[in-house]
C-alpha cells in the first residue's frame, strides 16, 4: 500500500454522526445533488452538505436517516451553497454514490474511531 499514514494522521480526521433533519433539490448543483441540514447533536449543531447522492436516493427517504460526515474541514462553496461538512459515500459499479451509515442508531455527534 502506497500513503501510509500513522494513527495521529487518523486522528485528525474528525469523522461524526449525525440525522438528516431536512433534504432539498439542488439545481444549482453543476452535477445533480442535494442540499442537506444534518443535526450532529449539541456540541457540533446543524450543519449544512452538498451531496451527490440523487441516483440512490429520493429526498423523501433523507429525512431522518443517520449518515457519517468529515465535519472538520474548512467549509466550502458548492455554487451557491456553502457546504460546512462532507457527508461520506462510496461509489456503486456506475460510480454513483451510496451513503456511508451505521448499522444501527447511535447519539447524533458521535466520533467514529
């Protein structure tokens, strides 16, 4: 394996759960995408991510589910949307993307290790 990196690299990453609350349409999106308010619970609070996610997903079936989010990296600009955290996925045989989540309900905020 090439880029090994120690568990303080790891460590660093700061990889949380947290509950869809709200799923909109992007339009402005240059690919298709979602807008999403995710609730990381009181010591993180709602934070906002574009996601790639509209091949698997209908904004109806959002609402509620728990997904895995990189919630310290700087924000960044999505067109119009300032997008505060990466919401994680992995790429399907077509190379779309299917939401990484828990298996089982967890407290909003909690730190994945």
């Amino acid at each position: 394996m090439e880029n090994l990196i120690s568990w303080d690299d790891f460590e660093k990453i700061d990889i949380r759960t947290g509950t869809i609350i709200e799923a909109e349409d992007f339009p402005k999106a240059r690919k298709p995408a979602y807008r999403l308010k995710i609730d990381f619970g009181e010591e993180i609070g709602i934070k906002k991510s574009s996601a790639q996610i509209t091949q698997h997903y209908e904004l109806s079936e959002l609402v509620g589910r728990q997904v895995l989010a990189v919630v310290n990296f700087p924000p960044r600009q999505i067109g119009p949307f300032m997008s505060e955290v990466l919401t994680l996925g992995l790429p399907d045989d077509s190379g779309n993307v299917v939401l990484a989540a828990v298996e089982k309900t967890v407290p909003n905020g909690v730190r994945l290790f």
